[in-house]
C-alpha cells in the first residue's frame, strides 16, 4: 500500500494511523506528487491501493489522483479528509476516487483499515478473469463489430472476428478470419485500415477513427476503436470494436446545420439582439446591435446593460431577472446609447435561457423611433379634434346667435341693417368651416408634386380673397416642386392674413430667396413675443379671425418638407420666409 502523506514523522498520518491497525499491511509513505508520481514509475504494479493523507490540500490529492490514473487506471484510491471539508468528497469521487473518508473519527485506525480492505477487494473482484464461455458470450452478444487482429512487423491478420462485424462488413465471418485487411476490404481501403492497426501498436495505446461512408458499405458511417491487448515477444494482438454511428452522425450534422442556422438567423436578425448574463454582462450581440449603436463586438461585450440602455434600473432588472425561469419571457422599454453620444428608444423583449454554464439572458430590441412619432402624431390628431369639437361647440355657436338675433329683428321690424348682420354672421360661419376642414387635412400627404409657376399661383390665390384697396406685388419667376391646390391654400391664408392685420390698403410682396421665396407685408408686424405662437391654432389678434390660419400655412409647409421662418418685412410688417423649396431651372 502506498500512502502519500504532507510531510514525514507525524505520528497521525494516514500511513501511520494504518501501521496502528493491526492489518497485516504493508504500508510505504511519500510526501507530494513529485513522490508519487516517482513511486508509481519505479514499480506501478507494486501496490493494491493508494490512501492520501487527509493534510494534503484538495489541489494536491485532484493532482495525486490525476497521476494514478495516467500511470495505473485500475488502482484504487482512498482519499480521506478533514470532516471540516465541504464538497471535497463529490469532487474526490467525479475524479476518480474509490472512497472518502472522514477524518477524524473514533477508531479511526480500524475504520479505514476496513474500508482499504473493501476498495482493493472490490477491484480485485472487478478485474476477475472471464471464463472461456464468459468470454465467447461476451464476444459473440455485443451489440458491435469484435475482432482479434494478431500484428508483427510483416503480417497482419484477423484471428477472430464475431457477426456483427461480418455483418457490418457485408460479407461473412469466413470471409474475414485468417485473412488481412487488404484481402477483407480489397487494396482501395484495407492499406489504410492497415495502417490504423499500427498506428495503435506504434503508440501503444487505444485509436479511435472514423470509417465512412465509403470503406465499408458505401452508404453508413462506422467508428472504430482499437486497443492493444496482448503480446507474445513475436507479435501483438489488438482488440478492435466496430459500431454504426449513422443516425448518430445524422444528428451531429443536422445539429450543425441548425447551429449554423440559428447563427445565421441571429447575425442577420432585423432585430438587435444582445445575450447578457445574470449580473447584467453582455456576453454576445449580433451585426445589427453594432450597426445601430455603432460600438464594436469588443466594446459591447465589456458593457453591461445598463451601460447600453440608460432607461434600465439595475436594481429592478436584477431582482426580475432572479425570478426568472428557463422559457419565462418579459418586456420593457429602453433607451439606447450610442457611441457618437445619441440616443434612441427601444423596445426590448428579454427570455431567460436555461444553459450549462449559468443563466443566459435572451434580448431582441427594436428602434420604435417610428412608432414613438407615430404615437407623437396620432396625439397631434387627437388634440386637433378636440380643438375642431371646441370650434363647433363654441366658437360656430356665436355666429350663429347672431344670425338667429339678426333674423329676428328682421321678422320683427324688416330693417335691412338685420339682414346684413346674418349676412354677415354666415359668411364668418363659411370661413370657419373651410379653415377647419384645411387644418384637418395638414397632416394628409400633400400628394403628387409637380412644377408649378409660383406668380400664377400667388395671383389665383390674391384674385380668391376680397382684398378692398391692398396691392400685391409678385416679384418672382420661380418654377418650383408642390402641390398646386394646397400651395394656393398656403398663400390663400397668408394673403389673407396680411389684409386682416396689415389693414385694407396695405401692400404685400411675393419674392424669390435662394432656396425658396418669401410672403411680406407692409402693416405693423408681429410682435417678437408672439412670433413663438402665431403658428398655434386659434391665434389670431383680428377681431373677425378664425385662429386657424397660420397653422394651415405650417401644416401645409411641413407637408411639403419646407421650414417657415418668420422675420421683419423691410417696411416693418411681416415676412414668412420659406426654405428648402425644391427649384425647377
């Protein structure tokens, strides 16, 4: 027995502790792996069992038992340890160890006497040589190809072969024993299978390789494993065991081949996606991910979540992903950081992944920038419509008074001065109604665009409005990209607007600006505190205005992809500059 031991002389020792046992033990102690790596090479059949002293460090015994099963497989080991120790004994045994004892206990000297003797009995009773009929049973009922292949440096034959390597052979048990493996499988195949079985005895120790699909049927994969087992001086006798490992192959394949597609799927994801670990790390991020952030594989993967998403609360997010099981799903709303500093929303589903080393967390994100203004505008809409319900619930609710006062007084007294007054309450009615249906429509597309003379357009729109003694001057000859009816409907409202405020004989300009053209009066303009909210609907400072005018320019001009800014005219009155008009030569 060969005890390994931390140091020599301690009286409580393992190798000591047996020599107190009263066993006729014959009982030699090392100290470290340099000891029992040198013991085992000098004479590695000299022992029936190998026993670590409970001092050793676990390091140290995994290091004892890895050299024991380089060195000698079949030789037990007893490792004993500290009853302190916590987890040693698992990891002793998925190592290789026989047995675990606890140290210390009472009798301790009688205890492990006992157990040493019940670990080398086992494997001697293990290792027990097979009857001959034991043997032919074993050979001839395996579920795989058995033979015995005798090999000097001239020859090799098969001795003995079973059926089910005839059979995965295609040809019959005679067909094989006595003869080579070039005269089996024919000079295409046998030199290599040949050359297998020597490759084994060079190296004196097991091969293992894969035949197919053509060395033997020509439609199956075979794995074979062959071992050297015997020796005679002259020549060598090798066991060699053939199975059929098709179906297994079949699975490895299709197993890559869904790797590969599920890789793909998750490389060129419209989505971004992102694998993060319990703490919040991430581990891996797919093409768009990197795209749309615009870090690398390298930066991503030293972030953790909350470092990309600055909406996530560590806190939360981990308590969450706790309770989290293998399958259960969950969603939140982020916000993404990008490398040039920018941010965008995001929408994140996240799937928590039962894998071997640890909880993985599945996220797949998409930028909802689009859905978000989409939201932004339906809200717009929503506002708009409670605006027109107060339009028609309040503001067409006085004109009407006023006609019905007015056609009163006319059924009561006939006065002219009646009708005029409804006349004049309907024709507000009018304007209402039509600067209500334009503001509704400013968010429609503008439709098909095509060029149109900017002066003809300007003067349509001046000959539509009443405009008592105001001049307009049309100081352009552009050609330019729009709508034409909802371009007249912009000029129409600014026009109009410029005879409402300006004041009956004011002069309005229409003239050319490098990347657009421009609207001016010549009235008292617009306040610069104003100027913020003259584009809100139902401003308006004329004392018969609707309020919706101005917002019907902005809608339109927004529909068209141009930007209004709004400035002095050079004879103090207002001038609306549009820019970003796309301009026909």
């Amino acid at each position: 027995m060969l005890a390994v031991c931390a140091q020599r002389g301690d009286s409580d020792d393992v190798g000591a502790v047996l020599n107190r046992a009263g066993e006729q033990f014959r009982v030699e102690t090392v100290t470290g792996i340099d000891g029992v790596v040198a013991r085992l090479e000098a004479d590695a059949d000299g022992f029936d069992c190998l026993v670590t002293d409970h001092g050793l460090s676990w390091p140290l015994v995994r290091d004892v038992l890895d050299a024991v099963h380089e060195r000698r497989p079949a030789l037990p080991v007893v490792v004993t340890t500290d009853a302190a120790a916590t987890g040693v004994a698992a990891d002793a045994i998925d190592a290789g160890a026989v047995e675990v004892f606890r140290w210390p206990t009472t009798e301790q000297a009688t205890l492990l006497a006992r157990r040493v003797r019940t670990a080398v009995s086992g494997v001697q009773t293990a290792i027990r040589d097979l009857t001959p009929s034991e043997c032919t049973a074993v050979f001839e009922h395996v579920d795989c190809g058995v033979a015995i292949v005798d090999i000097s440096e001239d020859d090799c034959r098969y001795r003995r072969c079973n059926e089910r390597l005839a059979e995965l052979a295609d040809t019959s048990v005679e067909a094989i024993e006595g003869r080579t493996p070039i005269e089996v499988f024919g000079p295409e195949h046998g030199p290599d299978i040949e050359a297998r079985y020597r490759e084994c005895l060079d190296g004196d120790e097991a091969v293992s390789y894969t035949i197919g699909p053509d060395p033997l049927d020509g439609r199956v994969f075979h794995e074979a494993q062959v071992r050297p087992i015997a020796t005679d001086g002259h020549s060598e006798s090798l066991l060699v065991a053939v199975r059929e490992v098709t179906s297994e192959r079949e699975r490895q394949a299709e197993l890559r081949r869904s790797r590969r597609r599920l890789r793909a799927l998750f490389e060129h994801s419209p989505d971004m996606i992102n694998v993060h670990d319990a703490e919040g790390r991430i581990v891996e991020t797919n093409a768009q991910l990197r795209e749309m952030t615009g870090y690398d594989e390298a930066t991503l993967t030293d972030m953790s979540v909350w470092d990309l998403d600055q909406a996530a609360d560590p806190e939360r997010a981990l308590s969450l992903w706790e309770e989290m099981e293998p399958g259960d799903r969950c969603r939140s709303e982020g916000e993404f950081l990008c490398r040039d500093g920018t941010t965008f929303p995001t929408e994140v589903h996240i799937r928590c992944l039962g894998v071997d080393d640890g909880e993985r967390f599945l996220a797949i994100s998409r930028d909802v920038s689009d859905q978000r203004e989409r939201e932004r505008e339906l809200q717009r809409k929503n506002d708009r419509l409670e605006e027109f319900a107060s339009v028609v619930s309040h503001d067409l609710r006085n004109p009407l008074q006023v006609l019905r006062g007015a056609l009163d007084g006319a059924a009561e007294a006939g006065d002219r001065a009646h009708f005029d007054r409804g006349h004049r309450a309907i024709d507000r009615m009018e304007d209402m109604i039509t600067d209500i249906l334009a503001l509704a429509r400013q968010g429609d597309t503008v439709g098909e665009l095509r060029t149109v003379p900017l002066a003809r357009i300007v003067e349509t729109a001046w000959h539509n409005l009443r405009t008592a003694d105001a001049t307009l001057v049309v100081e352009t000859d552009l050609q330019i990209r729009a709508s034409e009816i909802r371009l007249r409907q912009l000029l129409e409202n600014l026009l109009r607007n410029a005879v409402e405020h300006a004041g009956a004989d004011t002069t309005v300009r229409v003239g050319t600006l490098p990347d657009g053209f421009y609207v001016a009066d010549d009235g008292c303009g617009i306040p610069a505190a104003d100027r913020d909210r003259v584009f809100d609907t139902q401003y308006s400072t004329a004392p018969n205005g609707t309020g919706f005018g101005l917002a019907i320019v902005e809608g339109i001009a927004d529909a068209h992809g141009w930007q209004i800014t709004l400035t002095d005219s050079e004879g103090g009155g207002a001038r609306f500059e549009f820019s970003g008009v796309t301009i026909d030569e």
